[in-house]
C-alpha cells in the first residue's frame, strides 16, 4: 500500500472513540504526517447515504441481517472511494469504526451471525487495519453520554443499557481474539489522558 497505514477506532456508543480518533489525528499533522481521518458508516458520499438508513429511526427498523448487508455495501464504498486510494498514496487512515463494529454489533449481539459478518467481509472487504484502538468505557456512563448528545443518530443507544453491555463484552472478547492488532484503552479516564495511551501506542507502530 505504499507505506500507508490504516488505524481504526472502535467501542461501545458514547465511549468517546470518536473525541480519540480526532485527537490523534490533529497529533500525527502536527508530526508533518498526512492523515486521512474518515468514519463508518460513512466515509464517502454514498457511504454516508446508507449511514442515515442505519442509525436513525426506530430500533426495530432493520433486521440483523440487512444491517450486515446495509454496512457491507456502505463499507464497500468506503473502501472504494476514500480508504484505498489514500493507503495507496502513502497516507494514514484513521477511521472512526470499521468491521470491528459489525462483528461485534450485528455479528455477535443481534444474533448469531458472526460467520456471516467474517464471510462477507472476505468476499467485499479483504483488509484488516494495522491497529485497532478499543476505548473501554463503563457502559453506563457511555450511554448516558450517548444519549445526552441528541444527535438523531441514535438508534442503536435506543436499544437500551443491557445492550450496550452486551457491546461491551464483545469488544473486549474482540480484544482477545486479535491481540497483535486490537489494543485495549481504558476510556474512563479524562480525555487527554486516554488520548495519551493511544499516542505512545501510535508512536510505536508507525516508528
């Protein structure tokens, strides 16, 4: 990929990824370096027109199935369109959530459908990220600060407080299962100190 790196963020609704993944992009400019930093669903324009399918609306508007559909196309054009040609220019990718999250959300809490998940995203995907950053936070907490932002893309927040418990575990199992790219960052801390632990992590990887 021409010396491009690909870094992901992923957690829990509300853990505060997103504050990261911001963070640690405006760090790695400051170092001289040309970061690209991106989100999923979303990403790219027609990403970002399925995104608005996926997270507003009521809970019950999709089945487990058609999410896993839905964000495989989005991801798709995501990849197309923005994180590919970027990789292949040298840059760094930071995106907020890849598959990760659609192992974990559809693939392990919405239903026994993680084969699915690894399946079709062999088949349409094909790459992993060089470093994946799970900010663990406190679910409880996570939500309530999820829910207060009023965004109107809330409709996996709906889904309640067992949910995101569920997420919770998930992504620590995630953690497990892919040691060497999965890093596990303990987010019930200030922000600048979470975005700390992540830099030192980064600061390695990319050296």
């Amino acid at each position: 990929m021409a010396g491009g790196r690909f870094i992901s963020f992923e957690g829990i609704d509300g853990s505060g990824k997103s504050t990261q993944a911001r963070l640690l992009a405006e760090y790695l400019r400051g170092e001289g370096r040309e970061v690209v930093l991106t989100r999923e669903p979303g990403g790219a324009p027609g990403a970002e027109e399925i995104r608005r399918l996926l997270v507003e609306g009521a809970p019950e508007r999709w089945s487990p199935e058609s999410e896993i559909l839905l964000f495989t196309a989005a991801r798709r054009d995501h990849l197309e369109k923005t994180i590919l040609p970027a990789l292949e220019a040298g840059r760094i990718v930071i995106s907020d959530r890849f598959a990760d999250s659609t192992r974990v959300y559809q693939g392990a809490t919405r239903g026994d459908l993680r084969a699915v998940v690894d399946r079709l995203h062999e088949l349409m995907i094909g790459i992993e990220p060089d470093l994946t950053f799970i900010i663990d936070t406190e679910p409880k907490a996570a939500l309530r600060r999820g829910l207060a932002r009023e965004s109107g893309e809330d409709r996996f927040e709906e889904f309640g407080l067992p949910f995101q418990e569920k997420l919770s575990a998930g992504f620590t199992a995630l953690a497990e299962e892919f040691p060497a790219r999965c890093k596990l960052i303990d987010g019930n801390r200030p922000p600048e100190e979470v975005a700390e632990s992540v830099r030192a992590i980064a600061r390695r990887a990319l050296a």
